[in-house]
C-alpha cells in the first residue's frame, strides 16, 4: 500500500493545479456522446485483455455487484471489441483510484492474466 505521504501529495497536486475541470469533461462528453457501434474497434484486439473493477468506484451507475460487472463487460464488448478476454475481476475493497486502495488485488489480477503467457 502506498504511504499517506504519497496520496496526500497527488490530491494536493490536483487540487493546487485544478485540472478537475478538463477531468469532469471527459466522463461528461463521454456520457452525453457515446461512441456509435460503427465506430468501435474492427477487428476486434486480439491481444489478451482483463480488466480489473473496484466496487467503490462508483462510475457505472446501476451496476453494484461483481456478476453485474461482468455481465456488462462480456455483454457489451465481447468479442467485436475484445476477441481474447481473459478474465474480469471485481473486488469488494478500493475505488476509482484502485492500485493505490487495493494494490495487493491490482497485482494479483496483473499476474493472473499474464502468467499463462510466458
């Protein structure tokens, strides 16, 4: 886990530099103008693919369970834009900033999905 110094040194950076403007405009952008079907990615990567959710990130509205996690995921961009998902973890513990709450599960799932390919 990363030291408190650490965490408190990156919010002090954002808040003194104020980018959150630029930030909520990515995710609001995102939302109000999705990406069309016609424009996702053809053919499909084919590199193997995992992703990794924390339940305390709260940026999937209407999703709050690890299997709804999945579903969307498996549902919604397997396989035209992920022809070789291999896993998708959710964990109960971290949030929207993950490898610094949940670091030991952020490097559990990196190996995971990599090991079998060495």
């Amino acid at each position: 886990m990363y030291p408190d110094g650490h965490i408190l040194t990156t919010a002090t950076i954002y808040w003194v530099t104020q980018p959150i403007g630029s930030i909520i405009r990515a995710y609001k952008n995102a939302h109000l103008y999705p990406e069309p079907e016609s424009l996702w990615t053809t053919p499909a990567i084919t590199v193997p693919t995992s992703f990794t959710f924390h339940l305390g990130d709260h940026s999937s509205p209407g999703i709050d369970t690890p299997e709804q996690y999945d579903a969307a995921i498996r549902q919604g961009m397997t396989p035209h834009v992920y022809g070789d998902l291999r896993e998708v973890n959710v964990h109960q513990r971290g949030g929207h900033f993950g490898p610094w709450e949940n670091p030991d599960a952020w490097v559990h799932d990196i190996r995971q999905t990599f090991r079998p390919l060495r």
